[in-house]
C-alpha cells in the first residue's frame, strides 16, 4: 500500500474517506484499491460516534470496495454478526418471541426524498437497533425496510416494540415527513438454523407485521399468552380472529395501546375476517 503522507491526505476529498466524524476527523481513506482493502481490515479497531455514523461508514466502504471489484465476503460476515452481537449460535432456542417492523409507505418516501432516504433508512435501523439491545433482545436480520429481531421473554419483546414506536414518533425526519413501521411479534419455538430461525412461528409473525399500519403494534393470542399479567398503563385490545394470508389457521390479533401510541387505524390489511 502506498504511503499516504500528510500532503497528500490533506488533499483529498472528504468523499475518499469511509467516516468523516462531528468535528471534520477523517478516517479510513478509501482513495485506491490497497487503501480500501486496509480500510476493510481496520475498520473495527475505529471507534465511531454513533450506531448510526457506524453504519454509514460500512455502507461507504462496501461501495468504495465494489467499484474496485472487491468482494468483501469475509468482512461483511463479521459486521452483521458484531450488529446484532451474537450469530446463529448465541440466539435464544426454545420458546421465544419474534418481532419484525416494517416501514410503512417506503416507496413514497425513496421518491420524495430521493438521496436522502439511505440515511433515513440508517437512522431508523439505529433507533430499533438501540432500543433491541436495550431489552435484551437479539438482531436476527435486517434488510431493505425490515428489522427482525427476538426476545428470550414475551414482557422484553414488547416493551421495545412500544419503545420503537415512540422513538420514531419522537425523531425528527427529513422535509416534514412522518416515518412510521408497522411491528407484528409473535411468540413460539422456531428451529434455529446456521442462517437463523425458520419454522410457522416466523411465517405468523410476518404476516401480523404485514397486516398492521405504520405506528401500530400487533400480537398473536400466543403472545398474549407468553405475556401474562400485563404491566400499568399497558393494554391489549382485541381485534378479532383473522385468515392471514398462508396460514393454516386464523389468528386472534391484539393491538398493544399505551401512552405514547397512536390508537385509531384503519382496519388492518387483510382480505376478510375467518
């Protein structure tokens, strides 16, 4: 790797750097092919501001790689697997809570925003990410505009859910705009796979996602079960039994209502009651 030395540093532009941070420091240079492959080794010796600085980084980087046609599959691995802080091996097994959000309208708000929407995107997964790790739960997977993640107990599961919600409502968004994700969980025991769970609970949780609104929370009777006595100022209101879409069976769909939540949506996104 050629040396880069004060001068030339100095000369680049900020776009040759993966993370610029609050106060103009500049980090890990991806101006070549050597630097970038020296970029993709250190990265997780630099420490980043944020979750959500952190991610924009990786982003860049992994663009800077692509168009010198690396493919970092190694490195990629490791950074998804440091994300959620555990892989397929350390995640619960057993019975287990699943929560998948969804950004709702996310086509409408990639042409509006245009440009703008990867860093909207960043800073909703940092939101979720956070309040995840903060009741104790694991990342399982994010891509496009999902976020699955799970929960050794019903109660934590929940609890970030509500959390998620008024962490969104409390952001402030781009040109006005109102960013909202519909989050459905569902509690069973899904086998746990080198890729991460599969089985009917995840089936059932992502239809429950599917069915709610932006801002809404929904819940299957067997997490209303798992929950038992619900804390104060927490309330399930039933919605009815529902055929989701591939499912077997209908479910009982509850909509979590607490202080800080929106309350009244349209009725909830599935062709017709069982």
């Amino acid at each position: 790797m050629a040396t880069l030395d004060a001068r030339k540093r100095a000369s680049l532009p900020d776009s040759a750097f993966a993370y610029v941070d609050s106060k103009g420091n500049r980090r890990l240079p991806i101006n070549d092919e050597s630097h970038v492959r020296n970029a993709l080794s250190r990265f997780n010796q630099v420490k980043f501001e944020s979750e959500e600085a952190r991610e924009r980084a990786f982003r860049r980087l992994l663009k800077a790689a692509t168009n010198y046609g690396i493919a970092p599959i190694g490195f990629i691995t490791r950074q998804l697997r440091q994300a959620r802080g555990a892989d397929s091996s350390d995640l619960p097994s057993g019975a287990v809570t699943l929560l998948l959000s969804d950004i709702e309208g996310s086509t409408t708000l990639v042409q509006d925003l245009g440009e703008g929407y990867p860093s909207v995107l960043e800073q909703v997964r940092a939101i979720i990410r956070e309040t995840v790790g903060r009741h104790a739960g694991y990342e399982v997977d994010s891509r496009a505009d999902e976020f699955f993640a799970v929960f050794a107990e019903a109660a934590s599961g929940v609890a970030a859910a509500i959390e998620i919600q008024r962490g969104l409502q409390d952001a402030k968004w781009p040109g006005g705009h109102q960013v909202r994700v519909r989050i459905g969980l569902n509690s069973g025991s899904p086998a746990v796979t080198d890729t991460g769970y599969v089985g009917l609970p995840v089936h059932v949780m992502a239809r429950v996602c599917n069915a709610g609104h932006g801002g809404q929370v929904l819940l299957t009777e067997a997490t209303r079960s798992e929950l038992g006595a619900l804390p104060d100022g927490i309330e399930l209101d039933s919605l009815g039994e529902f055929a989701l879409a591939g499912l077997p069976e209908p479910e009982t769909l509850f909509q979590v209502k607490t202080h800080g939540l929106i309350e009244q949506f349209p009725p909830l996104r599935v062709a017709d009651s069982a």
